[in-house]
C-alpha cells in the first residue's frame, strides 16, 4: 500500500484550491465551506474510485444561527449539493432541517 499523503486548504487565504490537479486524490473531505465554482475542480482531481464527503449549511441555517454566516452565497439552496457533482454515483445525501440546516453528500467517481 502507498503512504498517504494529505493536503489540508484552509480558506484564508485558499493557497491550494487552484491546483488541484487531475486524478490526484483519493479522498476529498469538505466541511463547512461553500465555493461553488470549485465543484467540477474537485471531481475533477478525484481518482477514478475516489471519494467526496461533503457537509455545509443550507438556506434552512438562516433560521437556527444566532451569529456567523449571513450572506446567501454561504447557503445551498434544497437539493444544490446533490446535483453538485453530475458523473459521480451519490451513495449517501440528506439535507438536516432541524436544528442546524445543513446537507451532506458521500459520492464516488467509479472507475473507468
């Protein structure tokens, strides 16, 4: 087996989202962060049996949070995440409307 190698992107500032690369990784984890522009960047930097477990606030957290995130751009809309990654088979995906808003998606892109 290969050693693991792990990149953590933080978002201030986002060094390594523009090189992601093609066929580089077997795991992409997103957790509370939304840049939409970088769906198809992920997909395409999975390998081919790769996976995406990704979690984030939807429209519905505008009515639990107390402080934080305000602008909509921060929120997906119902269903957003799920369509977010056409060519990968979804395995897992549900959206949380109690007490948080958030929706969470495991996809993986099948080999050729």
């Amino acid at each position: 087996m290969p050693p693991l190698a792990a990149s953590a992107c933080g978002s201030k500032p986002p060094t390594c989202w523009p090189n992601f690369g093609r066929e580089r990784y077997d795991l992409l984890l997103v957790f509370f962060y939304l840049q939409r522009e970088l769906f198809s960047r992920m997909t395409a930097a999975l390998k081919p049996g790769g996976l995406i477990v990704y979690k984030t606030y939807t429209r519905e957290h505008e009515n639990f949070a107390r402080f934080g995130l305000e602008h909509p751009m921060f929120f997906l809309e119902p269903n957003e995440l799920l369509n977010a990654f056409p060519g990968l088979r979804i395995l897992h995906y549900r959206e949380t409307l109690r007490e948080k808003g958030v929706a969470e998606l495991v996809a993986w892109k099948q080999p050729a």
